[in-house]
C-alpha cells in the first residue's frame, strides 16, 4: 500500500486527522524496516524510503491529501489532515506551499475556495511559526514563478464572498519575495522572462481599473495629486530626522519614561500621581505621532524589557518586586486611564482595545523577551521563601495577560484565544474570599487590618497582599482613606496602628508609592504634627507615642517641603538634628527646655509627668531633643550628673514615648563627634547606647546608618576609640545590616571604607553626570531601557541615541528642579548654533516638546524659539535648516502654529 492510497482510504472511512497522522508515522516506519530487509515496495508514490528520501516521503504525504482535494472540494478533513501533520512536524511550511503551488498550476485543481483554503493553511502556519519569512518559508525564483502564475489564476476565478482567494495570494507572493534575496545567480535571460510575467499580472489585474480612474480624474487632478506626493515625502523625510530612522521601534523613550515613573514613583511625575503619569504618557503620544497600536507596543515591550533588566543581584535585592508589581499592578490601570483621557481627543474605546489586542499578539511573538522574563521572576521568587510552590510555575507574561483582562484593556474574546484557562481566573484568592465574604475587595481589606487583628494576622495578610500585584490598587486605596478621614478627625490611635503597619514592611511602602503619592500622605501628617496639642487629651503619655509612630512614618519620606493648596511644611522638621546654645533658644523652647531636662537628666527628678507632656507641642519636643542630649553630654563632661543619670534619661528615649525624635539625636551627636576629632568620648556612648539597644526603632537605624558609615569608619577612628573602650565595630556592623550591605569581615571592611573614603577624590562626584549619561548610552546600544537622572555633556556621537536622552532631560519635569526647557531655549541654543554656524558643513536637530508643566507655557517657547530662528536664518544656515524641518513635521506644526511657513 502507498501512502497516496492510506490517505485516500483514511479519508473514505472517516479516521480522524490524529489517527491518520498516527497511521502514516506507522507507514513510515514499516517501509524503513523493509527497506532494511531488502524488499522495499513503496507503491508509485514514492521510488524509495531511506534516510535522504524522508522529504520525499514528506512531499508526497502532502502531495496525497492535495490530490484528494481535486475531488472533495474544500473539504474540512482534509484542511485538519494538512493542518496536524504540520503542528506535528511532520512536513514543513515549505512543503506545503510547493505542493500546493505544483498542484495549483495544473488543470485538475481549479475550485476557487479550494485554492483559497490550501493557501491559507499554509499562510496560518507561517503567521503561526512567529519566524520572518526567510526563516518559515524557503523560496526560489521558480517558487515564486509558480506564486505569482497562481496569483494571476486567482484573479481569473470568479469572486465569491465566501473565499478570499486573491488575497490569499497576494499575502504569499509578498511572503515569498521578501525570502528572495540573492539575485546574483540569475541569467539576463531568465531575468526578461520573470520580468515579463511580473509585468503581465500587473497589468492584466491593474490596468483596466487605472486606465478608468485616469479617465474619471483629469489632469489637473493628477498634476495636483504629484505635487502632494512631492510634498508628502518632504514630511516624511522631515518626520524621520525628528523621530530617527525607524520611529516605530523605539525602545529608548519608553525605557526612559518608565524608569522615571519607577525613581520618582513617591512624588510628583512618579507612578503613584496617577493624573500626572497619564500626562506624560500622552505627551509622548504626540510627540511621537504613533498610532495606537505602535504606541501600546512599544510600552509593553519596553516594561518587559525592564522586567528582564531587573534580575535580583542579592537576597536584599527588591528591583524586581517593584517592576514586577508595577507592570502588573500599576502600569494597566494607568494605561486605562490613559484611555479615558484620550476620549476627548478623537479616539474611540474600540480602537484602543483592538490596539491592545495588537500589542499583545506582538510582545508573544518575542520569546526570547518572555523568557528572559520568566527567568528574572524564577530567581525572584526563589529569594522570597514564603511564595507558593502553586504559584511558581506561572509565566510573566500570563500574568500580565490576567492583569490587562481583569482591567478591560484587552476582551474576553481575545484573552481565551491566546490562553483559553485565563476565563478561569476569578481573580486573586483574596478577591475570592471577599467574594466568599459577600464583600468587596476594599471592604475586606478594610475589615482585616483594624486593630483589632493581631500582628500575626496582620503579618500574614501583608505578605498575601505582596504576592498578590492585583489587589495594590485595594489596598493603597483603604490606606489612603483611612488615613485622610482619620487625621482630619485627629484620632491618632488608629493611624499609629496603619502607619505602624507601613513603617515596620518595606514592601507595604512600596507598594504604596506605586499607587498613591505618598508625599500627600505625609502632608497630612505634618499637619497633624504641627497642629496637635496634648492639653485637651485624656491620656497625653499614650497620644503622644501615638504620634511618635506617624512621625516614624513620616520620617522614611525624603522631600524638602510638602505643599497642598496654599499650605507648605519643610519636612526639616522630622529630623531636625541642630543643636541649639541655651541662650538662643526659640520662644516656645526656652519655656519648656529647663523642665524637660530636669525630668529627664535630673537625679531626682520622678519622671516625665502628663503636665510637661500637656504644656509641650509635639512638634517643639522634636525639635529640642538634640540640644537635650548635647547639654546633657556637657553636663556629664562637667560632672553635674553621673553616669547612671545619663543612661536613665536615655532610657527614656527607647521607649514608645520619645524613640520617635532620636533620628536628629543620633545626627546631632555624630556630627559632635565628628567636629571633636572623636574626641567626645560622651557622645559616642550616647550613640552605642541608643544605636544597640535592642528598642531602637528600625526607622532611625535605616535613617542614620550612612551617616554613621561616613563618620565612624577608617583606621583612625578604631584606633582613638578602641582606647576609650567603646565597640564601635558593633555600631558599623549594625549599619551595615541596616543597609544590607555585606560585611567581609571587620579589619577589611574598615580597612576598604578608608581607602575609598581617603581615595576618593572630588572629582570622582562630579563624574557621576557623565557616567550616568555613558551607562544610559550602554543600555540604549543593547536595545534594553536606560536610565538616567540627569543630562550633562553629552559626548557621544551616537545623535539618535544622544537626541533621545537630551529630549527626554529638557521635557520631563521633576520636583524639586527647576525646569530646563526655558534654559535651554533661551541660554544654551542660541550658543549652539552660533557655534555649530562657525564649522563646516555643521548641521543638528532639535527635538519638540509637548508638555505645560516646564517653567513656562510651551506655546511661548515655540514663538520664542521661532522668532529666533526667523531672525537668524538670513545669516545662519543652521537656523534657516532647523525651521524648515520644524515645519516639515506635521505633528509639530499641528501643535505649535508659529512654525507654520
């Protein structure tokens, strides 16, 4: 039996397409052992099977069911027999289309949906593959002969709405030209003929429909219409010298924008100011000028690219916690309202989902991305001991797809196509067991971190929240609900109770700041701190160390002042670490210092009583207690206390009620050691007192341990105080763990940080701009997403790269610096050009900008800048250059008119 006469007896009895493929590997294997034995027979099919004839083998199992089609006319066992052989393995894509195309010339195969259907198993096969053309098809110029006689018999068929076989065609013909590459072997000869045939279909299939069209427009028409195209190609021509070669694949500007988002995810411009992130998101949309389905895909990839740039190097390691948590949790919610925001601008819904549905179909097709992905989230997950081995075998980017499903940015139609088990997925267990609780999300939450819940429970349920990137948004949102209700309402219990909570989980901070701004957070609670008076409290010890807890909280916040409405703190106040001579003591201080210190540093003193408690504001007892601690080290040095009453006020200070004002204590006393030349010898025992006592808050010993690192290290140092008997060792050993900074041992860590301290020279500092802007360029080169804080002296000669890092430093604002753009425009432009005017053959590009936060408005700095380059251009060929490619870029124009020629 041939396999010509399997398959036709296959097909007869109705075997299904798994067990033909299952009898044909059994053909196979029968006609290799005959072949051994010397009596092979394969039937006329085939002339013979051994191991160079398997593509004959191949060729003809294709061949068989291709001829069966002659007869059975589109018939859909046959299309599932091709289409299982080629999921198998078994023939290849380029089988396929040579059969078909070898079949197809003849006369016997001429049935329109037939063809239509044979070329399409082949072309899904290809799409399928996820390979370029070059690597899924193999193709010769007689395969592409046979390709385009197909398409010109496809166009001689009579059209139907039930098959599509024209263009079916076209999309192999296209396929099969881009695989033809090498034109070197081809004879002038053969040439001519392929040239004629290409230019018979072409006129065959167009020209009586051009000929029409010519007839129906005239000549002005067609004259007018040469000159737009003239024209069209100067925009283009202009939009590429803004935007760089290829505008559609750019890694660098969204690499950039999503690290910014990451950096300065806890204040303005970060992922956590919702409004603020979606401005820069459409900013970069116009200027970019992608369409939306360019646009999603560059994102995606991008946040993909960073996911895999964030492979933990150290168990203390957190990167990929914090991008995993924002590509998953974050950034979908900010793509949705990102959505809502482009309502007004002319987009419809529809067209963002079918977008995303592109985005996504492109970002599976890069495995190697996926892996790299998955590999970075193995790693992180082996370092957190406590995630869930059911969990671990899940890949990034099926979370990502549940995540973009559970927001609505991609459809339920779409999700079960690429992976039919994401229906299945309700959600996290905790949405789940609130759903069990006939709650919501937020409610339940709400309900399980009261306080009554005890710390094990509480515990539990923070590492849940950690594992779990969709319930963030939740839970970011009880905390900041309950704490606005609550400092409005003072009652300082149950937020020392949630901001024990964020202080005491590093996580839970992070968290936080990818979701809210938690600058808002600690806005309210210095105004809480600043506001508060003990005086009408009933229990002012306990309302106090209720405080202490939300300052603690505060305190892991870095910002130089908060301002909400017509409202600002500095946030000095937190840390304020000055010491203060007795004589200069503000008013408020002066009143309550003597008391304070005689009931802390005073032999008979009985304590801190409610009295002193209600008589001080909380915010003047953070501010004096470093002056507290110097005049009581004075006092030790003078001999008017001892030094058990020494240590008896600093007991005081490690508990709950003043623990909370020791992160300017330990400032202040390392700064007195260090302006003594260590000779303080009472300082440093008030240091390793407070520093190792096993009560010392978390947050001061985070807070103060660079510091102490900066200070008390070198051989100096353990030589002067090991005399004084004091183990300092232990104090670095404390902030080095604090830092999660691995400690050799003590004799070569102390021995390294003085070579580097004593090494490092001032310029080494001021090099950091440069070396920022070289590691940015590194990573822009390797198509990975670079980071970068500041632009400083670009002096590469990468201008695609450099345009992209300069563009992005002029026009994304950030707090607390003052904005570029209006520097650049008005001081450093007019420079450059003088200068590039003075070399020959000088040339440069400018990029646009489209944000309003930079200083001043940017339609002023576009009439400004015009007006400058109008100025110039009579005598700077620059400038004349600059406004005419300006005024080639149709997104440019369209936002700034002034540019308008």
């Amino acid at each position: 039996m041939s396999l010509a006469d399997l398959t036709r007896n296959s097909y007869q009895n109705g075997i299904s397409a798994t067990q033909w493929l299952g009898l044909c590997k059994l053909w196979v294997e029968k006609e290799k052992e005959r072949s051994r034995q010397g009596s092979l027979d394969v039937g006329p099919a085939i002339s013979g099977v051994t191991e160079a004839d398997l593509r004959n083998i191949c060729w003809n199992q294709t061949d068989a069911v291709i001829s069966l089609c002659n007869v059975y006319v589109a018939d859909l066992t046959l299309q599932s027999y091709l289409r299982h052989a080629l999921s198998d393995g078994l023939v290849s894509t380029s089988d396929i289309v040579g059969a078909f195309l070898h079949a197809a010339s003849s006369s016997q195969l001429q049935d329109a949906s037939t063809l239509d259907m044979l070329c399409r198993v082949a072309l899904d096969a290809h799409y399928a593959s996820g390979l370029p053309p070059l690597g899924s098809l193999t193709a010769v110029l007689a395969t592409v002969h046979e390709a385009l006689d197909f398409l010109r018999q496809a166009y001689s068929l009579s059209s139907s709405s039930f098959h599509r076989v024209t263009t079916s065609a076209s999309e192999l013909v296209a396929l099969l030209l881009s695989c033809v590459t090498d034109f070197s072997q081809i004879s002038t000869a053969q040439a001519m003929i392929y040239f004629g045939d290409t230019n018979d279909l072409l006129h065959s299939v167009l020209e009586t429909f051009a000929l029409s069209l010519s007839l129906l427009i005239g000549d002005d028409a067609k004259a007018a219409r040469e000159a737009q195209m003239i024209h069209s190609m100067q925009l283009a021509l202009g939009r590429s010298d803004m935007l760089g070669s290829n505008p559609e694949a750019d890694s660098i500007i969204c690499g950039l924008l999503l690290q910014s988002l990451i950096s300065s995810r806890a204040s303005d411009y970060g992922a956590g100011s919702g409004s603020e992130a979606v401005a820069l998101l459409i900013g970069v949309l116009r200027w970019t000028s992608w369409a939306p389905n360019v646009f999603y895909t560059q994102i995606l990839l991008a946040s993909m690219t960073c996911v895999a740039q964030s492979a933990p190097k150290g168990i203390h390691d957190g990167s990929f916690f914090i991008w995993r948590n924002f590509v998953l949790g974050r950034l979908p919610r900010l793509l949705y309202a990102f959505e809502k925001g482009m309502e007004g601008h002319g987009t419809l819904e529809a067209d963002w989902r079918a977008a995303m549905h592109t985005a996504v179909s492109t970002v599976l097709q890069r495995t190697d991305l996926l892996s790299q992905c998955d590999n970075v989230q193995a790693r992180g997950r082996s370092i957190e001991s406590s995630q869930e081995d059911n969990t671990s075998q899940r890949s990034f980017v099926r979370d990502l797809m549940q995540h973009l499903h559970m927001t609505g940015l991609i459809d339920q139609a779409f999700a079960t196509t690429i992976d039919p088990t994401i229906i299945n997925d309700a959600g996290t267990r905790l949405q789940a067991e609130a759903f069990e609780h006939n709650s919501t999300l937020e409610h339940y939450l709400e309900s399980k971190l009261t306080m009554e819940s005890s710390e094990e429970d509480t515990q539990a349920l923070l590492k849940r929240i950690s594992q779990e990137p969709g319930t963030h948004h939740f839970f970011a949102e009880v905390v900041r609900k309950h704490f606005t209700s609550h400092s409005k309402s003072g009652d300082v219990e149950v937020l020392s109770h949630l901001t024990k909570i964020l202080y005491a989980h590093d996580f839970a901070l992070d968290i936080l700041s990818l979701h809210l701004k938690i600058t808002d957070l600690v806005f309210e609670a210095l105004e809480l701190l600043c506001e508060y008076d003990c005086e009408t409290v009933g229990d002012p010890q306990a309302a106090v160390s209720h405080l202490g807890d939300i300052v603690l909280f505060a305190q892991m916040i870095s910002a130089p002042s908060l301002k909400k409405g017509t409202k600002v703190f500095r946030t000095d106040l937190l840390r304020s670490s000055r010491v203060y001579h007795p004589d200069e003591l503000p008013s408020e201080m002066k009143i309550v210092f003597t008391g304070w210190f005689k009931a802390i540093f005073d032999s008979s003193s009985e304590g801190i009583d409610d009295t002193i408690l209600r008589s001080t504001k909380p915010k003047t007892l953070l501010q004096m207690s470093a002056t507290l601690f110097s005049q009581a080290c004075i006092a030790r040095q003078e001999g008017r206390i001892d030094n058990d009453v020494l240590h008896n006020g600093i007991s005081y200070f490690l508990g709950p009620l003043l623990n909370w004002t020791l992160v300017g204590v330990v400032h202040a006393m390392l700064f007195e050691v260090q302006q003594r030349g260590l000779a303080a010898p009472f300082q440093l025992e008030v240091l390793q007192s407070l520093l190792l006592a096993p009560t010392c808050p978390h947050v001061v010993q985070r807070l103060c341990s660079p510091n102490i690192l900066k200070i008390l290290s070198g051989r100096r140092t353990q030589r002067v105080v090991s005399s004084l008997h004091y183990d300092i060792g232990a104090i670095r050993s404390l902030a080095f763990r604090t830092l999660s900074i691995k400690q050799e041992s003590e004799g070569n860590a102390q021995t390294q940080t003085q070579d580097e301290t004593s090494t490092t020279s001032p310029g080494a500092f001021l090099d950091f701009p440069t070396r920022e802007i070289r590691d940015a360029l590194a990573l822009a080169r390797q198509q990975k997403a670079p980071r970068i804080d500041i632009g400083r002296c670009l002096t590469s000669r990468e201008l695609e790269t450099c345009r992209r890092l300069s563009t992005f430093v002029l026009v994304t604002p950030r707090a607390g610096v003052p904005p570029l753009l209006p520097l650049f425009v008005y001081n450093v432009l007019p420079l450059l050009i003088a200068a590039v005017d003075q070399q020959q053959g000088g040339d440069t590009n400018v990029c646009n900008e489209h944000n309003s936060v930079l200083g001043q408005p940017s339609a002023v700095l576009a009439r400004k800048l015009a007006a400058d380059l109008r100025a110039r251009r009579a005598t700077s060929t620059t400038s004349g250059t600059m406004l005419q490619r300006l005024a080639a870029s149709p997104p440019f124009v369209a936002n700034f008119p002034a540019f308008m020629l």
